[in-house]
C-alpha cells in the first residue's frame, strides 16, 4: 500500500488526501490550524458569506423599485449588524469545516493537527502538542499554501492598519476605509465595506483596477464605473507611501506610483479611520524544512513545480497557492494540482493545463473570465475579432433589476476559435462555466451560436456575443 503524507489541509490538501485514501492509499493530512485552510477560514467562503449580506442589505434598499412597500406605506430602514454577519460567516465555516472532518474519519485519513517538518528524503516530523509524531511516506504532496503579504512601509497593527483577514472578523464597518491595492481581494472588500455604509477609497499602484494580465481591461473599466457610481473613490497609479496613527485617526501619504512611467503629482495627505491593506499573498514555507529535502525556491520563496506538479526532490510534490503566481493562485487550481500530484504518487501520468482556468471576481458587478484577455491574445500573435453584449439587452437582466455588465468574446479571425471569454454582471461567476468548456474544447463563436439557449436567461449574453460576432 502507498504511503501519502499531504501537508497543508485547504481545498487541495483535502481533495488530494480523498482521492489518495479512496484509490486505497494510507494517507496522513497534516495541518496546524483548521481543516479547510484560507479558502474556508479567511478567503473564498467567508468573503462570499460576507458579500451574501452585503447583497441582502442592497436589495433591501432597493425593494421600492420591485413594488414592495411596507404595510404602513413606509419602507422600513435596515442596516447591517456586523456581529450578526460575522457569525453567520462563523456559523457557514463550522458546518463545512465538520463536513470534512466527518469526510476525513470515514475515509480513514489519520489527521495530525501540527507543525510538519520535512527531515530529509520522504521524512517528515509534526510537531504536535503533544510531542513530535513521525509521518514518513512512500511520497510527499506539500500544499502550505500562502498568507498574507505584510508591507515593511504599513505595519499592521490589526486595529487601524488591517488586513484582509481582519477586515472579515469586523464587528464595526469602519467609517471611513481606505484599501492599499486594487486587486481582487481589494475590489471585492470595497464594495462589500461601502454596502455596508463605509466611505471607501481604493490606492492601486498601477493604472487600472484589477491589472490583472487576463482581465480585460474594458472589465477593469466597467468596474471603475460602477465603482465611481456606488460612491467608491479610485486613486490609480498612486501609492501609500506611509500611514500614521494620530488620535484615533490614520494619516496616509499618497506618492505617484513608481510603477507607472510618467506617473507625476505632488504627495498628499489622506486621513481615514482605517487602512486596509490588500496587496498580495507570500508563501508559507517557514519551518517546513525545505533545504533538508532538495525542495528548491524562486527568489521570493515560491516552491517549483514542473506541470506533473514534482519538485526538485524525488517523490515531493507541491500543489495550490504555495507554487506561486508562476501558476495560478486560486482554490479551484489546487484542487485540480491536488488530484493531479496523486495521479503521479500512484505511478499514472497526468499532467497539468493552465491555459483554460476560469476565475470568478466578486465585486459588483461580479466578473467572470476564462481565457486570453484581448491585449493577451494580440501579444501572443494571434490575429483577433472580438464582439461585446450588453446586460441591459436582456430580458431576463431587465426583469432582476441587474442592468451593469457585458459580455465580451475574444476569437481568432477566420476560424472564429474562442481564445478568451470575459463576463461583467450578475452571476458572471456562474455564467463563466460554458464559455470555459468553450475555450478549454477549442469551440468557436459559430458553435455556442448554434447551441439553443433557454429563454429568459442570463447565458442568452454568451449567444447573443457569439451572435454578435457572426454578424461581424
């Protein structure tokens, strides 16, 4: 029998640890916090608790326009109880965290809760509280995962100057709140603070939101719209060059950004009650024993992993958020590294694909993309045509009350091949799912226009791009 030994417990520890265990490995899941790991504790489903609530209290402040008054004629005013939602988000992690506990006993997966260490060849040591226990294996899946990154220029002191993490553990939405990055955890915290009453401004160090290669930019440019319309203030291609607490209050220096060319300006000052500072992930490797292994690192600590998801050490595997942006930093990525790396331990051959990952943006509007964006697509050589739906043409979009967003198809010219999809509007993460089977089967535009959509739906906006595109 196999002996797999997966260190770290998140989406792709866990699923690797089931799938080993039901091909009839002996697996050992070592994991020093909770079962689950930042995707249920501090990221993927908390956030969207959170981000349900903050929904919630939108359509309540919205219930006038579906018809809905009170009895007495008067719509009642609602507000948000912070220590309400952080227990129900509290309440959402327990149930799942039980789930895979109970997953774990019935699938005899030994589960040490500790500090592994790698010791050399496939040793591994877990430092436990109740002394060491050894977990040595015929091979080694490290899914360490990564937290987050902490600025020498903002010291957190997880009061004024927060990070994502504590901004989910809020029982107060801050007065004023002023996020340092505009990426995805920053985007989607800003709208779900401002539904929740915050005065928000989003820093970002670059020139757009979400500079992300494979977002499109006219995505980006949609969200600084709606951005801008629920009252959400945007400084690009700005820094925060230092932040003071004075008197309760936090003083921020705004310097052009060093990462712009041409970016010009004078600092100024920006006073806020609270700096939320969301500019990154760093890997979790300390103390994991790397060198005694052969595991080797990128210069910024990363674990390297070929697309078999081997590292540099024989029979040590590395999966998820621990490899880095070299790869693709999302939950989902894991799991599918995770079955993956236990294809290989049990002597298959699999290997991964990283060109037709969907991810999902749960800002509002959400935003969904699978794919080469445009200017990806241009710079890889490829001659495009792209055509573009709008939400507001669609019954369906018109009868929700959800009018923000598009649909954006980038193909090749002559073939029609679909390189790359993009979604801004309700349920965009939803709606990613066909146009990814699109990309990922090399369908093209005349395909998906010739699939039958059911009618009134959201997906009609992927029909009626392809349509679009068509028509030329």
């Amino acid at each position: 029998m196999t002996r797999i030994t997966i260190i770290g417990a998140g989406p792709g520890g866990y699923t690797a640890a089931f799938e080993a265990a039901r091909a009839g490995a002996e697996v050992t899941l070592v994991e020093r916090a909770d079962v689950g790991g930042v995707c249920l504790h501090s990221g993927c489903i908390p956030t969207k608790t959170i981000k349900a609530s903050a929904e919630a209290l939108e359509t309540a402040g919205r219930l006038s326009e579906f018809g809905i008054r009170a009895a007495a004629g008067e719509l009642p005013a609602f507000q948000a109880d912070m220590a309400a939602v952080v227990a129900r988000k509290d309440k959402v992690r327990g149930i799942l965290r039980g789930g895979l506990e109970k997953s774990c006993a019935a699938l005899k997966i030994r589960l040490l809760r500790g500090r592994a260490e790698l010791t050399g060849g496939l040793g591994v040591e877990v430092h436990t509280e109740s002394g060491v226990e050894k977990a040595d294996a015929d091979a080694i899946i490290l899914a360490t995962g990564s937290r987050t990154l902490e600025l020498p220029s903002l010291p957190l002191d997880h009061k004024y100057i927060i990070s994502s993490d504590d901004a989910l553990n809020l029982t107060v939405a801050p007065k004023r709140l002023l996020i340092v990055g505009g990426g995805v955890i920053g985007c989607e915290l800003a709208f779900i603070f401002r539904s929740f009453g915050s005065e928000v401004t989003v820093v970002e160090g670059l020139n757009r939101l979400l500079p992300i290669p494979s977002v499109d930019e006219d995505m980006s440019r949609l969200l600084q719209r709606e951005a801008k319309k629920h009252g959400i203030r945007v400084e690009l291609a700005k820094t925060v060059k230092s932040a003071v607490v004075r008197d309760g209050l936090v003083v921020c220096t705004l310097a052009p950004s060093p990462f712009v060319p041409g970016a010009t300006g004078p600092e100024t000052e920006a006073e806020t009650d609270t700096v939320l500072v969301a500019v990154g992930r760093s890997a979790n490797v300390e103390g994991l024993g790397l060198d005694k292994a052969g595991v080797e690192t990128d210069v910024r600590g990363w674990i390297k992993a070929d697309d078999r998801m081997r590292t540099s050490a024989p029979g040590i595997y590395a999966i998820g958020d621990a490899l880095g942006p070299a790869k693709v930093m999302l939950a989902h990525m894991a799991t599918a590294e995770g079955l993956c790396a236990v294809a290989n331990c049990l002597g298959k051959e699999a290997s991964m694909d990283y060109s037709t990952v969907p991810s999902g943006i749960f800002t509002s509007p959400e935003i969904g993309t699978v794919g080469l964006s445009e200017s990806e697509a241009r710079e890889k050589g490829f001659a495009v045509r792209c055509a573009a739906f709008q939400f507001r043409e669609l019954g369906k979009a018109q009868a929700m009350g959800e009018l923000p967003g598009m649909f954006k198809l980038v193909c090749e010219e002559g073939t029609g091949k679909v390189l790359g999809a993009h979604i801004a509007g309700a349920h965009a993460t939803d709606l990613v799912a066909e146009a990814a089977i699109a990309v990922a089967k090399g369908l093209t535009a005349s395909d998906i226009a010739h699939t039958i959509h059911a009618h009134p739906t959201l997906a009609e906006g992927l029909y009626e791009a392809a349509e679009a595109w068509l028509r030329g």
